[in-house]
C-alpha cells in the first residue's frame, strides 16, 4: 500500500524537475562605444566634445579613493614609472574611484588630461576593489575613457581624476601624473 504512494509522489516531483525555473534576468554587458571622432562603423565623424560632469562644480579637496591601473600601454603608472605609451595605439585609461568619505560609489569621473577634463565611463564592475575595501556598495566603481591613436601628441603629458562626490554636491581631484607619449 506504502509503495504504490510512494511511487506517485516520486513521480509528481520528477516531474516538477522538467519545468523551466525562474531565472532572472541579467542585462547583457554594455557595449564599448567608439572612440571620440568614430563611428559605430569604424567611420569617422563629428563628435561633439562631451561636457566634463565636474563642470560648475566645486572642488571639495584632495584625492578620494582611486586607483589608476593603465595609461595606454603603461600599467600601474603610478608605482611604475616612467609611464610611457605609444602614438599608435589607442590611449585606454583603466581605473576604479568612489568616494572615499562616504564609502559609496562616485556620481562620476572626469579624466583630466594636460589641465582638460573628458567624463569617462563610470560604473563597471569591480569587485575586486569591494572585496578589498570589504564593502559590497564599492562593486561598481570601475572607469574607463579611450582616446583614438594620435589624440595626444607625442611628448610628456599630465593626467589627474577629477571624482564627483556620491551626492554630487562637488569633486575631490587627484594629484597629476605624468605620463609619455612616443
């Protein structure tokens, strides 16, 4: 009598098994978007400069938590130099920011190259910076800006991160790093 019972329960959860399971769903990851002056099509075209996200706001003070891992083909530029990379190659700078004060993630990063700032983009997963800091609200806190071959020309040149504060209320700005191009 048990066994025919058994069976059946047996076979409803079997059965169970076969039925798709909610699965949520996860965006697929943001495509890189062209270097300024590029477009989609690897075609030139006319790029307005894009307003710096630290224009109009005040500077709070000296540098927040960053990190610069890459200036082109120079890694760790800041424990590493001489920081030099070449001309023709795009000029990808890599790094993490937040704000420090607040433990949380940036509004934002401006890159400042020879005293011009370019908004980078913000926001790419680093988890390795929140197991670090041991705080999980610091996973997204990556950036990036790339520069097409021949932006800067060749010479010694000079970056600094402008990093917005978590309520945008200002930025903390980096000391400069020198950098060369060849």
């Amino acid at each position: 009598m048990r066994r025919p019972l058994f069976a059946a329960a047996c076979l409803l959860a079997l059965s169970a098994c076969d039925r798709p399971k909610p699965r949520p769903t996860v965006p697929p990851p943001p495509q890189a978007a062209p270097p300024p002056g590029q477009a989609p099509g690897g075609s030139a075209a006319a790029a307005p400069e894009a307003t710096p996200l630290s224009a109009g706001l005040k500077r709070l003070g000296p540098a927040t938590g960053f990190y610069l891992d890459q200036v082109g083909e120079a890694v760790d530029p800041v424990n590493k130099p001489p920081a030099v990379t070449s001309s023709a190659a795009p000029l990808t700078i890599i790094g993490f920011a937040f704000d420090q004060a607040r433990r949380a993630p940036a509004g934002g990063v401006d890159v400042v190259l020879d005293g011009t700032p370019r908004p980078a983009t913000y926001g790419q997963p680093r988890p390795d910076v929140a197991a670090y800091f041991k705080a999980p609200a610091l996973t997204n806190v990556g950036f990036n800006v790339s520069l097409p071959p021949g932006a800067l020309p060749a010479g010694p040149h000079r970056i600094a991160l402008r990093v917005i504060a978590a309520d945008g209320a200002g930025y903390y700005e980096t000391p400069e790093i020198a950098f060369t191009v060849r």
